[in-house]
C-alpha cells in the first residue's frame, strides 16, 4: 500500500474528514486531498504534522513499517505524556507504577 492510501485509511479510521486534517496540519483542504490521491508530494513538516495528527508514524506512512507504528501502547502513552510537565509525568509514572504493583520501573 502506498503512502497516500495509509494516510487515508488513517483518516477514515478516526472519523475525520479530509477537511478537518486540512485543518489541523494548517494546510488548503484541495492541497491536502491531492496529497491523499497521492498527486502531490509533500514537506518533511507537513508529513510530520500528518503522522502527529493522524497518530502514526513517520516510518509507517512512509513504509508501511508496522513496527515503528505509534499504535503501540508504548508509544501512544509517551505521545500523551510528552504535552505534560515533568510534573504530571512523574505523577502518571507513580500511578502505572501502583496500578501494575510495581516498586520500581
């Protein structure tokens, strides 16, 4: 599968529109459309903004590498934690850390 069909499986799959990921990468709705039909390339940082917004990886748009696919629990948990202070992570890191019974991660 190419890139352009993940980018839109993605899309589907998470109930949005062509237009509201238009939206969130800041870019034209028909720009974004020729990018999913696969007539246009795009910059390193609109297909960095399409893998932040679509919660995937780089390496699986552009691959298809399911290993590198931000899907892991793993993964998703770090893209959470990371928009919060250190704070916030070290309390979330305590919780896990009491609800799996651990004394130490």
């Amino acid at each position: 599968m190419e890139a352009s069909k993940r980018i839109r499986a993605r899309r589907k799959e998470l109930g949005l529109t062509g237009a509201e990921v238009a939206e969130r990468i800041g870019k034209a709705e028909h720009y974004y459309g020729d990018i999913e039909r696969g007539t246009c390339g795009m910059s390193i940082d609109t297909l960095v903004q399409l893998a932040d917004t679509l919660d995937i990886s780089v390496d699986y748009i552009l691959f298809g590498n399911e290993e590198g696919n931000e899907y892991s629990v793993i993964a998703r948990t770090s893209r959470i934690l990371r928009h919060y202070n250190m704070r916030k992570q070290q309390c979330a890191l305590e919780l896990m850390k009491y609800y799996l019974g651990l004394d130490e991660a």
